[in-house]
C-alpha cells in the first residue's frame, strides 16, 4: 500500500502535479493574483491531498526527510566529483615538464595518418577514426540537449491547457512575422541556395581539406533557419517536421554507433575490416569518414534548427 501511494507520487511529480518541496524553497512563484480559477483549484487539490492521505505534520515530515536526502546526495556528489578531478590533475605532469605519451600521439596522427586513414585531413582523420568514440560522444550530448529543451519549451496539450498556470503567459506569445517582409522573402531566395550548396560541399569535403560533419552541418542548421524566417514555418512544416527531425537525429547516430562498432570489434580482435579507404584526395576516400561526416552534419543541422523553432514557437515542426 506503502509503495503504491510513493508510486503515485512518483509519477504525478513527474508530470508536475506534484511538488514534494513546496514550501521549503524560498522565492517560489505563485500564480498571478488574476488567475483566481487557478488558484481555487491548487486550493481544492491541496484540501483533498491533505485530508484523504496525511496530516499535515506527516506532509512536512516528508518534505525534510526528501530535503535532508536532497542534500545527502548532492553532497556525496560533489565530493566524489571533487575527488575524481583532484585523482586526475595528480597524474598530470608536473609544470615545465614535457609527457612523453604525447608527443608520440601527435607523432603517429602527422606521420601515419593519411596511410592509416585514408584522409588528406590529419584533424578529420584523428576526430573521426583515431577518436571517433569522441566525436559519437559530442553528437549524443548535442542530442541530449536538443531533448532536453524540447521537454521544457514545447508546447503540448497540458502545457496549453487553461488551467495551467503558464497558460496565459504562452498564449500571449505574439512575434512580428519576418516571413511576410518582402526584403527578407527576396534575399532569402536569392542566399538560400548558395547557402545549402555551400553546407553540402563542407560536409562532404571534410576528409580533403577544412570542413566535416560539425561545420557543414553548422551552414545547413543556418540555412534552414533564414528558410524559415524567409518563407514561414508554415512551409517548413510541408516538407521537416519533428518526427523526421527525430528519425534522421535517430538514424545518424544509430548508424555511426554500429559503423564505428564494428571497426572497433575488428581492429580489437586484429581482424580486416574490409573498408576500402580510397584513393587520397578523391571525394570517396577516407573510408568511413565521409560517411560518418554526413550523419554528424545531419545531428548538428536538426539540432540548430530545433533549439532555434523551439524558442520561437514551442514546436520543432509539425507532427
């Protein structure tokens, strides 16, 4: 029974129906004094809450045992945190002395690189197949938080209700159409395909020479956002919408993870990976460089223009 009601609890916390610290964290904000509906209904939640499940002495024992765990735990955090760092900065070497492992990474990335990676490019050659598992990293993390603020800005059906307390501050939410200027409408068809040609060519020239999946993604995250301040998001919801936001985000790093996998689990067991790496200088040369700059430049090209459709309207596109 026990487990049931903290089960309860548990998941109306996460939907925000239920705030375990209320009255504990000073400069909580209130709902405006105009809001009287609003305020009767937390009135009425809270009356049931307190009279059906605890008293109120039991509902502030709980509020600091969770504080008092809160701060247990954020305490063993920081220590262990602190420890970890302090462990790592003893190993370094000390100052004005040189670390030999070093100089022999960078020796073998400038000496043997472009043979053992097939790229003209030691920077995309050493991102992108000496630290691969580096850069899958740094994709993931700008997926984590595109996820996380789709979660906190997005509008939804319970954010949008009107009795929810932040209704009234998003449905004032007014912005001048850019989109039906006819400067912006003209220079955005005459840029725009300058712009997008330009990403490709960095993305796909990142193996060769300056470029790759983080700067050519970069242009054509750019490109979809002056489309869409350009020509409205009313056009950009005909042909990207969030799921094929969430799909391609979803496939390119699903696809760099098995790809990178697999050479990993060959190389690991000194076995032949049977990638060609190409012809330096080609466009099709590097081995699995290109194709791993594509899905990074997709990551970071739905990520620009999801943050930015995100704060502009509360939606990356149409479900």
């Amino acid at each position: 029974m026990i487990l049931s009601e903290w089960k309860k609890k548990f998941f109306r916390w996460l939907d925000g129906d239920y705030d375990v610290m209320a009255g504990i964290m000073d400069g909580s904000l209130e709902p405006d004094e105009s809001h009287e509906e609003i305020k009767h209904d937390r009135k009425e939640a809270h009356d049931r809450l307190t009279s059906s499940n605890y008293s109120r002495s039991m509902i502030h024992a709980e509020q600091k045992g969770f504080y008092a765990i809160y701060l247990a735990v954020a305490v063993v955090s920081c220590i262990a945190l602190i420890g970890v760092l302090l462990f790592a900065v003893s190993l370094l070497p000390r100052y004005g002395q040189e670390n030999p492992r070093t100089l022999e990474v960078s020796e073998r990335y400038v000496e043997k690189g472009l043979e053992e990676t097939g790229a003209v490019n030691v920077v995309a050659g050493m991102i992108l197949d000496y630290r691969a598992f580096d850069t899958l990293g740094e994709s993931h993390v700008l997926f984590t938080a595109l996820l996380c603020v789709m979660i906190l800005l997005r509008k939804d059906r319970k954010n949008m209700d009107p009795h929810y307390e932040d209704y009234y501050l998003i449905g004032d939410d007014t912005y001048y159409p850019v989109s039906k200027d006819m400067i912006m409408h003209k220079v955005g068809m005459f840029i725009l395909p300058s712009i997008f040609l330009f990403g490709i060519y960095i993305l796909l020239n990142g193996q060769n020479g300056p470029g790759g999946g983080f700067s050519g993604g970069a242009v054509m995250g750019a490109g979809m956002i002056i489309f869409s301040a350009a020509f409205g998001f009313d056009q950009v919801d005909r042909f990207f919408t969030m799921k094929l936001s969430m799909i391609v985000t979803f496939v390119s790093l699903t696809f760099y993870c098995f790809a990178k996998g697999y050479v990993f689990f060959m190389g690991a067991n000194h076995l032949e990976n049977h990638i060609p790496k190409g012809i330096p200088g080609a466009i099709l040369s590097g081995g699995l460089i290109l194709p791993l700059d594509i899905a990074v430049g997709f990551v970071v090209a739905c990520t620009m223009f999801g943050f930015f459709s995100l704060f502009w309207r509360g939606s990356i596109g149409g479900d």
